[in-house]
C-alpha cells in the first residue's frame, strides 16, 4: 500500500508540496484539476504539466480525481 495525501494543486491548496514531502512514508499525491472550468476538456499537456510539478518536488502522481463535471450533465440535459 502507498501512502498518499490529497493536494488540490499550486494555485489553490495553502500547503505547498515540500510540506507533504515530509510527511513520513508519503510518497505520492492523490490530485486534481479543479483550475479547469467545468465541461473543458483536461488536455493531455495540462496533466503532464500537473505530474511534472509534482514528480519535481519528490513526489509522484498516483491518481487525479474530481473531474468537475457540468451541471447539465447532472441534470441529464
């Protein structure tokens, strides 16, 4: 089992990565892109962009989660 903790990325989560990093036997980061407006497609650059910022910092990218999905799409229209 690997130890992971939810980071929501560098332009909204007050704790920065290096804080993380030093969390014992954290090696990894369960993340998201919720930068990305809802219905916008989550371009293949943008998520490399994101693991590389966080493989920068020591850490890796286990999964990216909460896709933020359109109120239309709930709504089933």
């Amino acid at each position: 089992m690997k130890m992971t903790f939810r980071w929501f990325g560098k332009n909204t989560d007050s704790i920065p990565l290096k804080y993380i990093k030093q969390i014992p036997n954290c090696t990894g980061i369960m993340g998201m892109l919720d930068d990305i407006p809802a219905g916008e497609i989550w371009s293949e650059e943008r998520i490399k962009e994101y693991v590389d910022y966080v493989n920068k910092h020591g850490l890796e990218v286990e999964v990216i989660e909460s896709v933020n999905v359109h109120e239309d799409i709930k709504l089933g229209l």
